[in-house]
C-alpha cells in the first residue's frame, strides 16, 4: 500500500449527474480501510450529512477550503475571507440578476445558481477586487477568495492528520478540485471530469460520476496503491 488516504469531492465524483448519491461509489468508500476525507464546494452541514451517510465520518474540507473540520462533534476551521466576496458580490449584483444559493450556512464564499454570464460578470468585475475569483463547477458558481481552495484545504487536513499531502489520492470532476489533485501523491479525474483536470490527472476513469470512483478505486486497489 503506497498512499494513506483519500480525499474525494462529492457533485459530480460521488453522485450521479442530477447529484443523486450513487450507492456503488458510497459503498465503494465505505469498504476502505484507510482515512477518507470528504472535500466539497458545499457547506459544512450538507457534507456533514454527506459523511455521516457515507460512513466516512469526519474529516471535512467544506466550501472549497474555507471550512475544516476533523471530527463530527469539533470546532470547524473558518477561513476570514468572506468580506472581499461579499463586496464583489454586492458590486456585481447591480448588474446582473443573481440567487444565493445556502447564504444562511456559508461562512467563507458566496455561491449562487448557474443562470447568469459568468463571463460577463468577470468582465464587469475586471481587477477590482484582486483576491476574488468566479468559478463554475458546473453545479453552481461561485465568487470566493482566490487564498482558499481545496488545495489549501488539503494541506491543513493532512497536518491535522498528521500525514503529508502526497500521502492522499485525490479523487475529482472540476475546476474546484484542481489545486487539491496537484497537492495530492495520486491524482484521479472522473470520466465526467473537465479536460484541463483529465491532463494532470494520473488516472483518467473511463466510467463517469460515482461509477468512475468505484473504477478508480478499484484500479487503485488492483495496483496495490492503497
Ligand atoms: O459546490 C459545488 O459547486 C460543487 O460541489 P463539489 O465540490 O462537491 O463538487
Ligand atoms: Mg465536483
């Protein structure tokens, strides 16, 4: 066994495309005999529940790397950076028409459903507010702090653990997971992945979503990568 963890995004890696869980890939997750850490754009109470159902439970980077926790019961981690995110957000929000999506749980970000030009929104947002960024996972959008990512996330959730970042596998399908599948020792892409994730990705899938996990996991164990 060469890696001694996982950490694994929840839309779009362990869900089916309308972000039903895929049971295959729950299952799959649950088998394991190492640590399996939880890594979501989500806030911290949806993959609370999420590992909690899994029974991964609990070790869990939330909103992108803004929230941590390492166990159920512990104080979660915060990140301060909501403040920039809500000035861009109230700048762009006179132009564009916009819908926040799980405001009264976000704690680091702002997310909002995927119905506007993100394009144009950039534009209109231009340097204004250099630590911000817009990114579309393909399940919502969202205008955080370029300071935090999953990457980040994984760098505070393996010291906790007391393990390095290359001990992991890393296991995603977005744009949100890129910075946590190059801090990773093994980088898997889902089928469904976006293309620029598949290129630095060590293993690409040939099956998609939960059934992309379950195959990955599978080539990993087969290898005797974990
Ligand atoms: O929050 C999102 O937009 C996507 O969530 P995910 O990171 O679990 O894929
Ligand atoms: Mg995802």
């Amino acid at each position: 066994m060469k890696y001694k963890a996982l950490v694994i995004d929840v839309d779009g890696t362990i869900t089916h495309i309308d972000r039903k869980l895929s049971l295959a890939a729950a299952a799959k997750l649950r088998s394991l005999d190492i640590p399996v850490v939880i890594a979501t754009g989500n806030v911290l109470c949806y993959a609370k529940a999420v590992a909690k159902l899994v029974g991964v439970c609990c070790n869990i980077i939330a909103e992108n790397g803004g929230v941590i926790i390492d166990g159920f019961d512990n104080e979660p981690i915060v990140s301060d950076v909501i403040h920039e995110c809500e000035d861009a957000y109230e700048f762009l929000s006179s132009e564009f028409e916009m819908e926040k999506l799980d405001s009264g749980y976000r704690k680091t970000e702002i997310v909002l459903r995927n119905n506007f030009d993100i394009e144009k929104a950039r534009e209109v947002l231009g340097t204004r507010f250099p630590n911000v960024e817009i990114i579309d996972t393909h399940f919502a959008i969202h205008i955080k702090s370029k300071k935090i990512n999953k990457g980040t996330g994984l760098l505070k959730m393996a010291e906790l653990m007391g393990l390095e970042t290359t001990d992991f596998v890393a296991i995603g399908d977005s744009v949100n997971d890129l910075e946590m599948l190059q801090e990773a020792g093994f980088a898997v892409a889902v089928g469904n992945a976006d293309d620029f994730l598949k290129d630095i990705a060590d293993y690409v899938s040939k099956a998609s979503y939960g059934n992309g996990t379950v195959e990955a996991i599978d080539y990993l164990q087969s290898s005797s990568l974990i």
